[in-house]
C-alpha cells in the first residue's frame, strides 16, 4: 500500500531519513534546512530514535560523528553559514571515516545573504570546504519525489564507502511542494548496512581493508578497540606519520571512491537522443531547463538536458562523452560561475561551454534559459 501526499523536499528528506533507519540527528536550526530539524524532532523519538540541538553547528556534526562511531544512522542538515562552520568536523569524518549524511538546503551568500532565496552558491565548498585533500559523495535533487529516493542513497553510499555524503539541495526543491507517493510501510525498504567485522576481536584492524579499500566497522561498545583520530594513520588507527604511510593513506582514501565512479556517478540524460546543443544543470535550477528544452523543441532546435545527480566526483566520463556528442554546451546555475569550471576542464575545449547565472535572488524562468541557450547557439 501507499501514500499520495503533497510534501516540501525537507520533509522529504525526513521522510527518506526514517525510511533508510536513522536513529540520529545532532544540529542547529539554520533557515532554509529548519523543518528538517524540526521534524525529525518530533519522528525520531516515535521510531525509538534521538534529537539533539547542540549549541552551535560545530557541535552538532561533532554529536553526529559521535553517534555515527556507536552504529547510528546519523543525519544533521544546515545551510550555508552553518556548512562553513562544520567544515572542520567533516574533514575529520572523511579521514576517520565516518557514514553519515549533511544536507546543506543553500541559500544566496555570502554571509546572511537572503535566507530565503533560491541560490547554488555552496558547490565548490561541498567539494573543497574543508581542508587537505579529501574525498566525499555529493547528490543534487531535483523534485520532491526524487529528494526522497537521493536520502534512501545517500544512505546506500556512506554506510558502504564509509564516508561522509552530503545532499545538496536548495531553497527551490527544500520549500517547494510537490505530490510524492510514499509506501505505507517503510520496513520493506532495504536498509543499507555496514560491513561488520569479519575477524575475532583480538586480531581485527580497524584500518584494514580488502579489495574494495573500505574498512570494515564495529560499533564503540562491541568488545573491538578501534582507535580514532584525525591524524594520518595505520591499519590500526593510531597514527603514523612517516612519508610512507602518509601517502598510503592518501592514496586509499582517494581510490576507494575512484575505483566505484560507476556505482557512484549518476547522471539524467533528458532528450538527448539527437541532441545537438546541451543544457548542463542541477538541483534546483533544472526546474526550468526542463520547459526550455520542451520550447526549444516545439521551435525546431534538437537541444537536450544533461543532469548530473551526482555532483562529486565529478562526471568526467559523462560529460567528455557529451562533449564527442553535441556541437555546444549551455551550463546553467544560480550562482556567478562554480560547476561551469568543471564542465570546460573536462570538455578541455572540444566544444563551446557557455555560461548562463543567475544570482539575484530568483530562479530563472524558462523563457530566459531558453533566450541563453538561442545566444548560445547563435
């Protein structure tokens, strides 16, 4: 049986937060992320689950760390000016290797900005935020129904990579409503599971992985000694800092993520099929490049809609593919210029990347991405 309900994506998101089995989240109420908060508030204790307001957004994903290292499901959601803040924290995630999910609703910036405007400001900072090489999992929704489906994996691939995976949203999909259909029953949802220690306590390596390059875990309290740090170390988490293992640590955080791109990666080709100019877009801009695509067509021009679900890593084999297939490339953001740099390093100048943003507080209609993409292929 099922539900037909008319949901905003943040409740979406708690919805796919209960689905996937989270029993934890640890915050600070942030506008456009606060219902997020707010209602996993009050569905967390009904599901035998606990909610934390820290006093600031620091100890918030400090808490989720915290819990995560016990063998929680864990979620905590913010926006912008919050993101900054937890940058420290999730560096320390991705070198301790810690499952657990960030929504970051964006909002326009910098500082306060406009708390309650559209904007994709914070892409780069999903990728680069916090400091070092490090790696991580990002997913960009663009509806309703989908920010559901993209929470249940967000879950799939920081429980099974054992790192930290943030769902990029925006005040666009994080506010608008939508009709979702949800099953009734959210027990016959797989839930996504750790891979537990194979080996008796006494000759198990908290750092020691197989092929796959990902540890196993074993929850705090389970009679395994998994020592934790944020500092370069062995198989057995203490650390070690010698050139060595400093960049055998590098190296396996780096290619445990490297060597999955094909589970990891997801893309959206829409009417693409004999397309010969593109329209790249995500989240919540691609609202609108949907319609102009649909106008473009009835106008005669074979244009399509490239959609990256994943936006890092970064489609690479995707998008250099696109670019052997289309004489033109349109990307489109809310912001003044951040996933277009990546688009024309992996096009590396095969084909024209234009660039159409729009940062002043609304999203762009169809009629405009339509207008910038008639410019582009003038």
């Amino acid at each position: 049986m099922s539900r037909i309900l008319l949901l905003q994506g943040n409740q979406a998101v708690v919805e796919g937060a209960i689905a996937a089995g989270v029993k934890f989240f640890g915050g600070y109420p942030i506008t456009p992320s606060t219902e997020i908060a707010e209602q996993l508030a009050d569905r967390l204790p009904k599901v035998g689950g606990k909610f934390m307001q820290m006093e600031d957004e620091i100890a918030g994903l400090g808490a989720v760390i915290g819990a995560s290292m016990a063998g929680c499901k864990v979620m905590d959601a913010t926006s912008g000016p919050g993101f900054s803040l937890k940058q420290e924290m999730l560096g320390m995630a991705c070198s301790a290797e810690i499952p657990l999910v960030l929504v970051n609703v964006q909002r326009v910036g910098p500082s306060t900005g406009q708390p309650t405007s559209p904007s994709q400001g914070d892409v780069m900072q999903t990728r680069w935020g916090t400091h070092g090489d490090h790696w991580l999992i990002v997913l960009s929704p663009a509806s309703v129904p989908e920010t559901f489906d993209i929470t249940l994996r967000a879950y799939e691939l920081s429980e099974k990579y054992r790192c930290p995976v943030i769902i990029l949203m925006d005040e666009i999909v994080g506010h608008m409503r939508e009709k979702i259909v949800l099953p009734d029953d959210y027990s016959k949802i797989p839930q996504a599971q750790r891979k537990g220690p194979s080996k008796k306590p006494e000759d198990w390596k908290a750092y020691a992985t197989d092929a796959s390059l990902v540890p196993e875990f074993a929850p705090y309290g389970t009679g395994y000694r998994w020592h934790i740090t944020g500092l370069v170390h062995d198989e057995t988490g203490f650390p070690k800092g010698t050139p060595a293992a400093t960049i055998a640590a590098q190296d396996r955080l780096r290619d445990k993520l490297m060597k999955h791109l094909d589970d990891i990666v997801t893309v959206e080709n829409y009417k693409m099929e004999d397309a010969e100019f593109a329209v790249v877009a995500y989240g919540g801009a691609s609202r609108s490049v949907y319609e102009a695509v649909d106008m473009a067509r009835k106008e005669g021009l074979k244009v399509g809609f490239f959609r990256p679900i994943t936006i890092w890593p970064f489609a690479d084999k995707q998008v250099k593919a696109l670019a052997g297939k289309v004489k033109g490339i349109l990307v489109h953001e809310l912001n003044d210029g951040q996933y277009v740099l990546e688009v024309e390093r992996a096009v590396a100048g095969k084909v024209p990347v234009h660039f159409y943003g729009k940062y002043d507080n609304e999203s762009a209609t169809p009629e405009q991405v339509l207008a910038a993409i008639k410019k582009a292929m003038a």
